[in-house]
C-alpha cells in the first residue's frame, strides 16, 4: 500500500480487457491503482524497477492474463518473484 492506494499489476494484452479490468477494479474499490504492461518480459522489468518502470511502487497484487499462465507466452511463476 502506497498512500493510502493498493497497486495491483496486470499483465494484459488485449486493450479491451485491459479496459474492462480497469473499469472492474475502479468500480470495486476507487483506491486501487491499475498498473498495466503488455507482455512477461516488461512485468518482469517492472516488478524489477527496470528501464521505463525504474520508479514502478511494488504492487501488492500481480493479475495475469489466462494465457500467460500455459501455451506459447508462458512464463515461469518463480521468475516473477521480484
């Protein structure tokens, strides 16, 4: 929690659902701020505080996309851990 606010990151592809888990959590609770990336590769670096998410808050909450999870985008659980 960061004043006040918890940060959740979703990892999130498709800009539709992307805006519809972002109109999920508004409407759940107003205080939880939506950071979003696109593929594993750039969670990895913001859960890591690299390049571009170098000042990133360390969400207490980390949602995946279903596909992310078996297939081809697949990344390992254990290497998310920051």
């Amino acid at each position: 929690m960061h004043n006040g606010h918890s940060h959740v990151l979703l990892v999130e592809d498709n800009p539709s659902d992307l805006r519809l888990t972002k109109e999920a959590f508004q409407d759940l609770d107003p205080l939880v701020i939506l950071d979003a990336v696109s593929d594993g590769a750039e969670a990895l670096a913001f859960l890591r505080r690299e390049g571009a998410h170098v000042s990133a808050v360390r969400p207490a909450l980390v949602v995946l996309d279903p596909k992310w999870m078996a297939g081809k985008y697949s990344i390992s659980s254990r290497r998310m851990r920051a």
